[in-house]
C-alpha cells in the first residue's frame, strides 16, 4: 500500500507548548503551530495510520483533547515546509539557517540545515535555552554525548564550539538520516550519529551530554546518565515543563546529580547539572 502524509488537526485546552510536549511521543514526523491547535504531520499507510488514532485515543485519558485527521495533497511537502523555514537567530552566539537564506548576523556560529519534516530546526524554546546554556560551557577539547540529537543541531554547535568528540544517538531513523545530511552541509568532521532508543552501560564516559528531549525520557534515564557522565562533568537537560521542574529535579538528585543553573523560556525549562 502506498505511503502518503497525513495530517492531524489537534486541539486542547492545555496551551500549546504543553499540548506539543504530549504529543512529541507519538510518531509524527513534524508538528506546526496554528493560532489556537496544532497540526502534526506523518507519513504512513492508511493501515498503520490506525495504530496512532488509538495512541491519540489513549492521551485523551491523560489530557482533554480533541483531533481530526486528513490526507495532506500530494506535492512536494519538503519543498513547502522549506519555504516557510526562517533562520533561528540565538542571542550573539549563533544562527540555524538554510542555504537558501541570506542572512550573516553578527553571531559566533552559523549552521546551515537542510529542513526537512522532521523535528530539530531550532525554532523551540528548549534548544533555544540549550544554545545559551552551552555557551556558558567550555567545550574545548571535550567529549559530548547528544542524546535525542535529532537533526543534529547541538552536536554540530558542539563541534564548531571545540568539543573533540562528539556521539548522538535518536529514536527516529528520518532525524538521524537528516543529521547525517546537516554535518555534510556544515563539513563537521567529528561527530557521529547512530539510530537508537536508548543508552545502555558505556564504554566510555562523557564530558557534558546534551539531553532535549521529554520528561518520560528524562525521568527514565536518570540513573544511567549518572553512569554515562565523568565526575565533575555537566549536563543539560531540557524539554520539561516549568510545572515538571520538581519531579524532574528529584529523581536526578537521587541519583547524584546537583542543580548548578536554571533557565526558563516560556512554559519550558533547561537545567544544568553537575556530579
């Protein structure tokens, strides 16, 4: 059966960022804010479409919400979605842009991305907060571990800031093979991207690991970034809710962690963390 995109209209009466962050766990590709609902975006076979009207179902027994779902034409989506890509300016340290984009603001670093319908453009609060957070770091020769890199964003950030090594792993195969195409566009030499769900018991440790992902994932792998990080190392986490910030500041506190920072953007958070 032939793949085509859907698109979902979703509603709530949450606000939109708190909305968003339910729905970054389902499997959609991108997600678009409108004026007062989101439209989230998957490629898919009317088959398997199925299997995520009963995940939205599901979310519906943890926040009120409401959906719809329709057939996106057949066009060049990519080509669309570029078209309505602007560049992310972060402060003085950096701007995310496309090569298309004529742009050359007065900033530290630029990074050229190739948007596709994947998540990672730079446009949310939280890698907004994580771009400031690791200007306040010293990256010079240190080893990084982006866990949930996405499109790859911070792990390039990370390489032209001078980290020596840098390893990202993501859930989504589509994010992974968009990251791959951003270090050719930004000819990053040193950082590594790999498909996977998880993190298990390293190798190695890291230096600083870059974590922008969801609170459930968050929560679960406290323990284990406590193992992953070396001694006196930092770490930043983000994709959490300001009503979150309690519940994820205890479980890392019970596993060794110290709050050194806090910054906040909106309904979101990033905290810095140290062993």
């Amino acid at each position: 059966m032939k793949e085509q995109y859907f698109a979902y209209k979703i509603s709530s009466d949450k606000s939109l960022e708190i909305l968003q962050a339910y729905l970054v766990s389902l499997p959609f590709e991108a997600l678009q804010e409108e004026e007062d609902h989101v439209i989230a975006y998957v490629k898919s076979t009317e088959d398997l479409i199925y299997s995520i009207d009963a995940d939205l179902d599901d979310l519906k027994e943890v926040v009120s919400i409401e959906y719809s779902r329709s057939i996106v034409p057949d066009i060049n989506w990519n080509a669309e979605w570029e078209s309505n890509f602007e560049p992310v300016i972060v402060d003085d340290i950096c701007c995310i842009k496309a090569d298309f984009h004529d742009v050359d603001p007065e900033v530290k670093y630029t990074i050229t991305i190739n948007p596709k319908m994947a998540f990672g453009t730079g446009h949310h609060e939280t890698t907004f907060m994580m771009i400031q957070a690791m200007d306040k770091l010293d990256l010079t020769d240190k080893s990084v571990f982006d866990f949930g890199c996405g499109t790859g964003i911070l792990a390039i950030l990370a390489e032209q800031m001078g980290a020596k090594s840098i390893y990202g792993i993501d859930h989504e195969e589509i994010a992974i093979e968009n990251a791959i195409e951003n270090r050719l566009v930004n000819s990053s030499k040193l950082c590594e991207f790999q498909v996977a769900s998880s993190v298990s018991i390293p190798e190695k440790k890291y230096d600083i690991i870059l974590a922008n992902i969801n609170r459930k994932v968050l929560l679960e792998h406290a323990e284990i970034l406590s193992l992953v990080l070396n001694n006196q190392g930092s770490l930043l986490l983000s994709g959490i809710l300001k009503a979150d910030k309690d519940l994820v500041i205890s479980r890392y506190e019970a596993n060794r962690f110290a709050v050194m920072q806090i910054l906040e953007r909106g309904d979101w958070l990033c905290i810095k963390l140290s062993l």
